[in-house]
C-alpha cells in the first residue's frame, strides 16, 4: 500500500480568526441593512442577483448551481452573499480569507476563482498561485476572455513576449464589442507586445488605437500613441 502525503493545515493565529470572524458578523448585518433573508425558495436567486446581475457571468452561475444543486444551498447562498460584500467593501484580504475558508467545501466555482484570483494575484502576492487559478478557470470557461488576458500579463512579467502575445491574440478574440475595460486593457497591452518582439510601430498603433476607441480616457493609452512616434518607453495596464 502506498504511502500518502499528508497536506499540512494551515496554522491560523487566534487574532486572524477572530478579526475573520468580526468581519462576516459585519458583513451579515450588511445583509440584514438590506432585508436579506436567503430561504431554501429564494436563495438561487439571491445569489444571482448579488453576484451576478449580467451577463454573461449571470449564465455561468446558473450553470454551475445546475450542476452542484445538491450540494449547494442556503448555507452556500449566504458566503457568497458575504463574498459580495467583501468585494463591494474592496476588503482585498478579507475576500482571500473568506474564500479560503468557507468555500473549500464546495465544488470549484470558475466564476468565483476568477474574481478572487484577480485579489490572490494583485494584493495578496501570491502570482504562482492566482497563474493556476486563471488556468483553472481557463479550462471551465474556455469563452471568457479575462483569464487569457491575466496569462498574458503574466507572461508579460516573466518577459516571455510571444507568450504573453499568444495569450493577447486569444483574449482579443474573446472579448466583446460592449466589455470597455477589458477589451482596452487586452488591445492596448498586445500592441505593447508586439512593439517589444518586433518594432512593428504601425500594427501597435493600431491596437493602442483600438484601446482608445473603447476607452477614451485612458491615460497609459494616450501615453503610448505618443511614445509610439518617438522613442519613450510606456508601462502595462
């Protein structure tokens, strides 16, 4: 019989439970602020009313609750209410500490993940990991275009150029015509990329153009257009 490899809990300090705990009391009372009450005939709803009001993440979380019902519920309805509320609050930690602790016991969400991978990856510093959540959410929503875009800027960080292109080139055609942010984000960041591999000045105008046009004002964008005809470096994002 095979040895098996024991994961070794997390240790948390008495001071973070108890700061964890303070904070979805808090979140609760939030809850109860807005005549919140989730019920075993409404809490479907509610979660998709919280979390995902359009779509189409609105359609993806109707899959998913179709296909893990059984084990989900008003209990499930009520932590990702909290997590809402975290994210409104732009609680960075306490989203990471939440989802960590209370959604362990439920099947992997990839809506979920990707929202809460943006947090692991941009305040919580733990790149390797949010890079095998966006995978993750790649694999379950191969139609949505900010996991590609992540990965491309991620490549992007570990200069790995036509890496970080490929995961452009896929994210760009994803996208959709009323996504403003983040079609700006992938057209003005794949046209960085391609000035760095190539020097091609006329198909990264192009794209920094594309971002301008979804985005006015966007200052890095207009920065660019004008480093574009001389010769000054401009940052990502």
């Amino acid at each position: 019989m095979s040895k098996r490899k024991r994961k070794r809990a997390r240790r948390r300090s008495p001071r973070a439970s108890s700061v964890y705990r303070r904070n979805v009391r808090e979140a609760d009372e939030v809850l109860d602020s807005n005549n919140v009450d989730i019920r075993p005939d409404n809490w479907r709803q509610l979660a998709l009313e919280w979390f995902t009001p359009n779509e189409p993440e609105r359609g993806e979380l109707t899959r998913y609750i179709a296909d893990h019902e059984h084990r989900l519920g008003v209990a499930w309805a009520r932590e990702l209410l909290r997590l809402e509320v975290f994210f409104q609050a732009a609680d960075h930690s306490q989203i990471i500490a939440h989802y960590d602790r209370a959604f362990s016991r439920y099947p992997r969400c990839a809506l979920i993940e990707m929202w809460v991978a943006d947090q692991v990856f941009r305040h919580g510093g733990d790149f390797w990991q949010a890079r095998r959540m966006y995978l993750h959410v790649m694999d379950h929503l191969p139609s949505h275009p900010k996991p590609y875009y992540e990965l491309g800027f991620m490549s992007y960080l570990l200069g790995d150029f036509p890496g970080a292109l490929d995961w452009f080139n896929q994210a760009a055609a994803r996208v959709r015509d009323d996504d403003v942010e983040m079609g700006a984000r992938i057209f003005y960041n794949r046209g960085l990329v391609r000035y760095f591999l190539n020097g091609d000045r006329e198909t990264a105008i192009a794209d920094v153009q594309e971002a301008l046009r979804r985005k006015s004002d966007y200052p890095q964008a207009k920065q660019a257009l004008r480093a574009l005809r001389g010769i000054v470096r401009w940052s990502p994002w």
